[in-house]
C-alpha cells in the first residue's frame, strides 16, 4: 500500500518517485511512494483521502499556494512563505511544510563548495519558486536578495516579504527592459538563481541576454531546470561556475524524506534514483 505520493497536475514527468524510493529502499523500507495526477478543483477532496490514508506528500504546481491554505497546521517556514511542497500526515492532522529553501540553500553549497554568509543573491523570476526560496535565503547570512522579474510588482512583493523578515537585508528589483540597472545587479551579485520558466521549451529565449554575462564575472549561477539550457552551456562556454537545477530537487526531497521518516535521507541513493530510478505507479 502506497503511503507517500507526488502530486501535480502536470505530474509525469516527476523524478520524485525514483528518487524517494531509492531513498526508502537503501533504508529497508520497502518502496511506498507513488504518483497521482489531482486537478486544483481535486484538491480539497484529495487532503481528506490524505488524511484518511497516507503519512506523507509531495506536492508541485500548481498546487503550493492553495496547499498552505488547506493543511491544518504550518511549520513556521511554510508559513513565512505561505507556500508548502510537502504534507507530514500524523494522527488525522496534515501540516504543511516548505523544504524548497532549504533544498535550494544545499544545492548552492554542495555544488558551488562555499557558503551563503555574506553573499550577494540574484533572482531572475519572482513566481513560485522564488517565493519559496528567497525567504530562506534571506535568512541564511546573506546580505542582499535582489529580484530581475518582467512584471515588476512580483518581484517589489516579494522583495518587501525578505525585507519584512530580515529588515537589514538589502532587496532592489529591476526588469529585464532595465538594461542598465539589470546589468549593474548581475555584475554586484555573487549568485544569480534562474528561477523563471524559460529554458523549459527548447524554443524559449534565454532569461537575459547571452551577452550580459562575461567570462570575468563573479558570478555563479544556479539555473533551476534540470536539463541543459542555453543559459547553462553559454555559461560553460564563458568559464562561469554554473549548476543546473538536480541538486535542489534532491535536496528538497531528502529533506521531506528526513521529515516523515526521522531518518537522514541516503542522498547518493537518492542521486541514483533521480537518474535510473523509474516513474512510480
Ligand atoms: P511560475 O510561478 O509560473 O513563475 C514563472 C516565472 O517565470 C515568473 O517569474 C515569470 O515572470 C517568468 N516568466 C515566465 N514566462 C516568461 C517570459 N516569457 N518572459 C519573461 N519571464 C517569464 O513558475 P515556478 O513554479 O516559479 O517555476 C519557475 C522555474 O523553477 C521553472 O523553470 C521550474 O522548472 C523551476 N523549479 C525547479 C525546482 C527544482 O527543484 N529544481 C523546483 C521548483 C521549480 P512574470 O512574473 O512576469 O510572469
């Protein structure tokens, strides 16, 4: 009986079930995750099932938002964000918690080798994966958290939440059409997160321009789509310290894995299911 499921709607294309039950079968647990498409109209009805049967969930679009209002109970993460990616279902009560930060927060220090303290953070994008990340690193030691995004009020939003929390942060917000203000955060920031959806089809423009970026930047980047964008190989090209987005996926997981279970989450088992493990049923 499956006791953990991923949720979405898109939902299969999702690494999350070869990369939890990799996790659950190197601790011996069997392979108790699986995957069900749940439309937003769905998912009320869906956290009574959850409630009734299942121990834990992952969820992802378009579900994060509305999720933070229907669980019974938040971390106080999930609510500083007012987003939640993972359910934690004990004794009839579902809390809602955020691991996306903090997957975020390791990706950047295992693949980069450094840590966040005092760093200068760059987001290009200000949805949903920005606004569940950005709070934690605003709070992670960091000195600046500062937004490029096309419509610029996401970004002043979200830029005004860091600032709320962590009042000595420093948070500007730019467009992409504000060439000389967009090039003077990129040439300031120690990370830039790609964090917008373009890169997702191959036909997409990069975020910003190719040509912005140059071989003598500080610059790391951290694009969060898995697969190889044109962002990703020009950065190779121009010698930039640059990471796709596999690490944050199995940083998030390991850490919803950590909180349902108790256990530390086998993170190289975890790799090896991300990459060979098959979908779940
Ligand atoms: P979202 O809420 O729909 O936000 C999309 C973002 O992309 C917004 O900032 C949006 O700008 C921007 N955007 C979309 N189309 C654009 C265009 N044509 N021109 C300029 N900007 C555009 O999506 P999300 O959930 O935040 O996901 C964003 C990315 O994060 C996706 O690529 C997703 O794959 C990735 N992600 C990765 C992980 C991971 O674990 N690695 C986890 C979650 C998400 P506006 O505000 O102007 O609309």
């Amino acid at each position: 009986m499956q006791k953990y499921l991923v949720i979405g709607d898109p939902i299969g294309h999702s690494r999350s079930p070869g990369m939890q039950n990799a996790a659950f079968r190197a601790c011996g647990l069997g392979e108790p995750y699986g995957i069900r498409r749940i439309t937003p109209e769905e998912l009320p009805e869906f956290f009574e099932f959850a409630r009734k049967n299942l121990c834990g969930v992952n969820l992802t679009v378009p579900h994060k938002i509305h999720a933070a209002e229907l669980a019974d109970e938040l971390t106080p993460r999930a609510a500083q964000c007012g987003s939640v990616n993972t359910l934690i279902i004990k004794d009839n009560v579902i809390l809602g918690d955020s691991t996306d930060g903090v997957g975020l927060e390791r990706a950047l220090t295992y693949n980069f080798k450094t840590s966040l303290a005092g760093k200068k953070i760059l987001f290009c994008g200000a949805g949903g994966a920005a606004r569940a990340t950005a709070v934690h690193l605003a709070q992670c030691g960091t000195t600046e958290v500062s937004f490029i995004n096309r419509t610029l009020s996401k970004a002043e939003e979200l830029a005004a939440l860091c600032q709320k929390i962590v009042p000595e942060l420093i948070c500007r917000c730019t467009t992409p059409d504000n060439e000389n203000s967009a090039r003077e955060l990129l040439a300031n920031a120690d990370f830039l997160i790609q964090a917008t959806s373009l890169g997702l089809k191959p036909e997409d423009p990069p975020p910003l321009p190719l040509e912005w970026f140059s071989a003598n930047m500080k610059l790391k980047i951290f694009d969060t789509i898995y697969h190889q964008t044109p962002l990703q190989k020009y950065a190779g090209t121009m010698n930039i310290a640059c990471a796709g987005g596999k690490e944050m996926l199995i940083q998030q997981g390991a850490e919803s894995f950590t909180c349902w279970t108790g256990i530390p989450a086998p993170l190289d088992a975890m790799r090896d299911g991300f990459d060979h493990g098959s979908p779940g049923k």
